[in-house]
C-alpha cells in the first residue's frame, strides 16, 4: 500500500509543470493559483477526515508549506529560463539527492546491507537516467549560457525548499492527514508574501487553482506513504512522474529536441523507471 500511496505524486506532480504551462500565467500567478488550490483541497480533506490537532503540527505543518512555496516558485521561475523537458530532470536529481541524504544518514532507513547495496544501485540509476534527459542539449550562444546559469540558481533554491518541506515533516514525524491543513496554509502565506509586489491574482492565478489541486493530492499521497515505506523510498517514488513532464515538455509543449535528444530522454525515463522499482525493496 505504502508503494502505491508513493506513486500518487508520480502521476500528479510530473504533470503540474505541463498543466501550468497550458493554463498559462507568469511565475507569479502560478505559485498564487497553486497555493490556493492546495489550500482548497486540504479543507476538503480536513472537513473528511478530522485528524487530532497540536500546537506542534500547526507550526511544523505551516513551516513546511513555506518551504515548499520557496521550491515551487524557484522551479517555476526555472522553467522560464530553461523549459519543463530540462528543469524537471534536473530539479529531481537535486531533489533526490537532498532526501535521500537525510533519509539514509539521519532517519537511518537503510539499515542493512541489503538495503543499502539495492538503494545505492537505485538512486545511481535514477540520478544516470537525469543525466540522459538532459544529454544533448548543447549552449549555442551566450543568451542560452546566461539563461542556464539563472535557471541553475533557481533551481538550487528550489531544491533547498522542497527538501525542507519534506524532511521536517519526517523529522517531526507529523501525521499526514494532520499535516495537510497547517501546510496548506503556511504555502499561502509564503506565496503572498514572495509575489505580492507583482500583483499575482488575475485570471491566471484563478485557472491555476487546478494546479494547486492536482498537486496536493499527490501531496496527500506523499505524506501518507512516509510513514509506511520512509522518506528516501517515499520521495524518490514520487520523483519518477520525472516521465510524464519530460516527455510532455517536448511532445505536448513542443520544446525543441533533436531525434538523439529524444532518445536519450527515452533512455534516462527507462532507468528511472528502474531505479524507483528497486527503491520499492528498500523497504524492511
């Protein structure tokens, strides 16, 4: 069960960068839009479920929503500068290699040798199938340097959030029915205050609202998988929907790819793929 919660997220978040770009809207937009979907979405799901409240997830669950509006607003930002099929792969290598740090070195997941040779062949096959999606893609001019150079910046800061948002919620070890609510609120709260001077709530902001619902049912999926199968085997699952958005950037966005570029991607998918089946018998 804790493997299938874990591929909830796959699905919906690696097609949060195609649906955004389809409802259109700048970075701004984007990340008001999907705060307020998300937050949509976690009253539902408070009203449903009416978990037990503390002090305690109240201000972790909040934190963790502002990291995560730090992430997805940097990824957005990325996107402008270097397109969904390059950011993703990209994002998710940093992403996993954050995670599953913490989860092996501090959440001590894999304790035996087992564990540890299978999830070492995993991630190293994830992290070679980043690298392929993203082979091929040669700087032609100084505009395409400096672009992949801001993108790169971004996405650094992207990575230190969605690894904050993840990690406290674990660390705390805050259920995920309880988490949904503070964390929804805390992505709100961040996502004003980093967009406001740009005047985000138009129309774009509006349609985004599906974004915002998409994610957080992955969301839910995520935190309920945790505790069931850890946060290095949880998150990197999650990660796979890495296809969808790749493929997507270049088949349903039309970014420029040549046929060697579409193989490589191909390939790399294949191995992610892979990896996130091997990540699955991590699990004691």
């Amino acid at each position: 069960m804790g493997i299938l919660l874990a591929l909830i997220p796959a699905v919906t978040w690696g097609s949060i960068l195609l649906v955004s770009s389809k409802l259109g809207g700048d970075d701004y937009s984007k990340t008001v839009g999907t705060t307020l979907g998300a937050l949509l979405f976690s009253i539902g799901v408070f009203i449903f479920s009416q978990p037990e409240m503390s002090m305690l997830v109240w201000i972790i669950g909040f934190i963790s929503g502002l990291f995560w509006a730090v992430g997805q607003k940097n990824q957005f930002t990325s996107v402008k500068y270097m397109g969904v099929s390059k950011t993703l792969p990209i994002s998710t290598g940093m992403q996993l290699l954050g995670t599953t740090l913490f989860g092996v070195l501090v959440f001590h997941e894999w304790s035996n040798q087992t564990t540890i040779i299978l999830g070492s062949i995993a991630i190293l096959a994830i992290i070679i199938g980043v690298v392929f999606t993203s082979l091929g893609q040669k700087a032609e001019d100084e505009e395409y340097k400096k672009n992949l150079k801001r993108g790169m910046m971004k996405l650094l800061i992207s990575t230190i959030g969605y690894v904050g948002y993840i990690v406290i919620i674990r660390w705390f070890d805050i259920n995920g029915w309880a988490a949904i609510l503070p964390q929804a609120l805390g992505m709100v709260a961040a996502g004003t205050i980093l967009t406001i001077k740009h005047r985000p709530y138009n129309r774009y902001a509006f349609r985004n609202i599906v974004t915002g619902l998409i994610w957080a049912a992955g969301n839910l999926g995520l935190l309920l998988s945790l505790p069931l199968v850890g946060v290095a085997t949880s998150f990197s699952l999650s990660q796979t929907g890495i296809v969808i958005s790749t493929l997507g950037g270049i088949f349903l966005l039309n970014e420029k790819a040549t046929r060697k570029q579409i193989v490589y991607v191909i390939i790399g998918c294949l191995l992610i793929i892979a990896g996130g089946v091997l990540l699955g018998y991590t699990k004691e």
